[in-house]
C-alpha cells in the first residue's frame, strides 16, 4: 500500500510539473503559406525571431551536395536593402544576436533582441526570404568560410567524423543522410552561380517555411507587422521530394574509421532507429538515458569506474525525419582490449533485451527527461526552435507539450522490446575508430 501511495504522489507531482511548463502559442497561415506561430512571455523584455525552412543535406541532388550548410553563411552576406556586410553591424548596434545552423533535415536562422526590436527583426527576416545578396562575390567569400569550418570541426577535430556524423555512410547504404552534412568540398568548389541561385528559388519561400515569434511582444502589433513584411512574398510552387526507403540491415557489418587527431581509439555501434516523430524514438532516447546518461549509468559505471576500460562511454539519438541514428560506443582506456570492451557492451544490450528494468531506475528516468524539458524551455531562444521544428518536422506544433508526458507513459516492457528490435547484433554497424598512424 506504501508502494501505491508514493507511486501515486509521483504521478500526481509530475503532472503539475509538466502543466506548469506547458508552452502556450497561438499558430495561423498567411495566403502565401507561411505558417506563423506566436509564443508570448512578458517574463523578460526580449523577443525572437526564428524562420527555419524545410531544407537540409538530404535534399541536395548527387554532384551538388553542400548547397543547404552553405546557404547557412550565404544568407548572411546582406539583400537588396541590406548593405553587404552590415548584417551583424546593424544587429550589434540594436542589441541583437543572431545565428543559423543546418541539419540533413532543416536550416534554421534566427535572431534575438530587445522586444522593442521587434519590428527589424521581421523586416530583416523578410529581406532575408524576398530577395538575399547571391552572387559570384558572396559565393566565393562564403566557399572559403566553408572549408574553414571544415578544418576546424571536422577535419582537426578528435573523434570529428563520429560527432558531426561523417561516419553515416557506414550506416546508411542508400538514404541521403549517409552524405556528409556539410557536402563535399568538391562539389562547392565545381558549383556555378546559377546552380546556388536555382537552389535557393528552389526551396527558399513562404510555403517552405515556419515562423516563430517568441517572447515579449504585443500580439496584435506582432500580426500587422507580419502581414506587412511577409504575406506579399510570392508563393512558388512547392519543391518535390523524393522519398528514400532504406534497405533493413539483416547482417552486422565491420568496418574501419582513421582520424589523424586521435591517440586513443574509439569502439561504435550504429544503428537505424525510427523517426524523431515516432515513439519508439522516445523509448529508444529512455534506454540512452539508462546506458549512459551519468556517472551512475550503466556503461559510464561498468566500462570507466569499475574496470578502467575506458575514458568515456556513450550512447545517443540523431533524430531526423526519415530515420534517426543510434550510436552507442566507448573511447578505449591505454591497452584496454577492444573485443572484450565490445563484449561488455554486448550484455548490458542484452540485459535491456532481456531483463525488465527496476522501478527506481524508471522513475530516475523520467526524473531527468523533466529537468531536460524545463531546461530547453527555460529561454524563448530554445521554445522558439522547438516550436518551428515540432511543426515543420514533427507535423504538429503541439508536440512541444506531449514530449513529458510520452516519457512518462513509456512501460519497463516497451524498453525491453525497444531494446530487441531495435538494438540486435544484424542490424548493427560496428565501427573500428582508430588513430590515423595504424593505417596499413
């Protein structure tokens, strides 16, 4: 009876953690087909501005990867009424900050100011939709900031090719997420000015877009501002995307990675998991959780405490929209043997496989994904790009609110069959991460 009673405080305490952080938000479309969605939070005096498009790394075409990152730095050079290079000049002197990244999925900008700024950060916006800077000069600037980012994150980076996932042409035989995110330098390099420009008439429109305004800001001001800046953008005709089935892996694979930035070799596991937007891919987020989440993990403890094999273990989700990637795996300690680090990772995989896990490892589960939630909706910066990518990705912009809940409806036996399905040896590419001096 004691059981039930604090099980049932449990329950009780959670849903009203998950309704006290419930994001509110109002969401409509302009005729053009821009989706608008207006989160308001007086709590602080500043507002943001976040467009993201439906673009990434797997939609490029074969000979022209690169396009979607580079479009990233390209939309920066400044539009037809922002002088070349005063981007960031006139967001600096408004008090502003702004960024963008990419994905295989998305490419994401965004801006934060004041809230009295509120008004040039949409202008700013719609300049940067309607008519951006794209010419010889730009792409030529831009092509070496690109290959300067290269070097640094990927190239000179250790373990770069695991962390920004150019390691998935092992994984993937077929989908375009097997490409590198970036692209292939080569392709930039042999790209002509009309192919960057076609790209972007390609997929830069209204009607391929979100955008979210969250903060401090007057709805009623917000909406006639939108209206003014965005709904005469002409729509175009929505881009065709070809839909890329990958083959089920039946067979476990071994392959061998070198990095010249490493002394310590690294073991991984991948696996195709589902998409973001299924549930599995929140149980498969619980079992990471219980992997590797911590020092009381199981990995981190088995693999780093107790028998020194390794300096770090991990386990963790790309989720993207088609599939996701599962990566599990461990930097080997000095003359630790990698088979046997292998083996130990075997039966913790099959513990999960086997085994329902105890109530106390639940419940310290759940505890984390909601110091999670609250910490990624802590600021409008991190509301605002969960609200363009639940809409844009996820198909429905209220998902930010169910996440919490999902989780907490996850059963020991659903991880158990996760774990299963998910998680068995012939669907698994093992990755051999070594230092570039072992090369034969």
């Amino acid at each position: 009876m004691k059981k039930s009673i604090l099980s049932l405080a449990s329950v009780m305490l959670f849903a009203f953690a998950a309704n006290a952080q419930k994001v509110e938000f109002e969401e409509y479309d302009l005729k053009n087909g821009l989706h608008v969605i207006l989160h308001q939070d007086n709590s602080a005096p500043v507002v943001t501005v976040n467009v993201m498009y439906h673009v990434g790394a797997k939609d490029e075409e074969n000979g022209k990867t690169g396009m979607a990152h580079f479009y990233e730095h390209l939309l920066f050079t400044g539009t037809k009424n922002i002088e070349r290079g005063k981007w960031s000049e006139i967001q600096s002197a408004r008090g502003g900050t702004g960024n963008a990244s990419t994905d295989w999925d998305r490419t994401n900008y965004y801006q934060t100011y004041p809230s009295n700024e509120l008004k040039l950060a949409l202008w700013m916006e719609s300049e940067r939709m309607l008519h951006p800077i794209i010419d010889q000069k730009a792409v030529d600037t831009q092509n070496e900031v690109v290959k300067e980012e290269k070097r640094q994150r990927m190239d000179n980076a250790p373990y770069g090719k695991v962390i920004y996932g150019d390691v998935y042409n092992e994984i993937f035989d077929k989908h375009n997420y097997g490409r590198p995110m970036i692209g292939y330098i080569k392709d930039l390099d042999a790209a002509k000015l009309e192919e960057f420009q076609a790209f972007y008439n390609k997929w830069y429109m209204p009607n391929n877009a979100v955008l979210v305004v969250a903060g401090d800001f007057n709805k009623a001001e917000a909406k006639t501002w939108v209206k003014d800046y965005f709904a005469s953008i002409p729509k175009r005709e929505a881009p065709k995307r070809e839909k890329i089935v990958e083959p089920v892996r039946t067979k476990e694979k071994r392959v061998k990675v070198y990095d010249a930035n490493i002394q310590l070799p690294l073991v991984g596991m991948g696996f195709i998991t589902p998409s973001f937007k299924e549930r599995d891919a929140k149980v498969l987020d619980v079992i990471s959780t219980i992997l590797s989440n911590g020092k009381s993990s199981r990995l981190y403890k088995k693999l780093v405490d107790d028998k020194k094999m390794a300096l770090q273990a991990f386990s963790f989700s790309r989720p993207l929209e088609d599939y996701s990637v599962y990566l599990i795996g461990s930097i080997l300690a000095q003359g630790a043997d990698k088979d046997e680090l292998i083996k130990e990772i075997d039966d913790e995989i099959v513990k999960l496989q086997t085994e329902l896990i105890s109530d106390e490892d639940l419940q310290k589960v759940r505890n984390k994904f909601e110091n999670q939630f609250v910490a990624s909706n802590s600021n409008v910066q991190g509301i605002a790009a969960t609200l363009a990518r639940e809409y844009l990705l996820g198909g429905d912009t209220n998902r930010i609110n169910n996440e919490l809940y999902i989780i907490n409806s996850i059963t020991k036996e659903e991880i158990r069959e996760a774990a299963k399905k998910y998680l068995a040896k012939n669907k698994r590419v093992v990755m051999d991460y070594l230092p570039e001096s072992q090369k034969k």
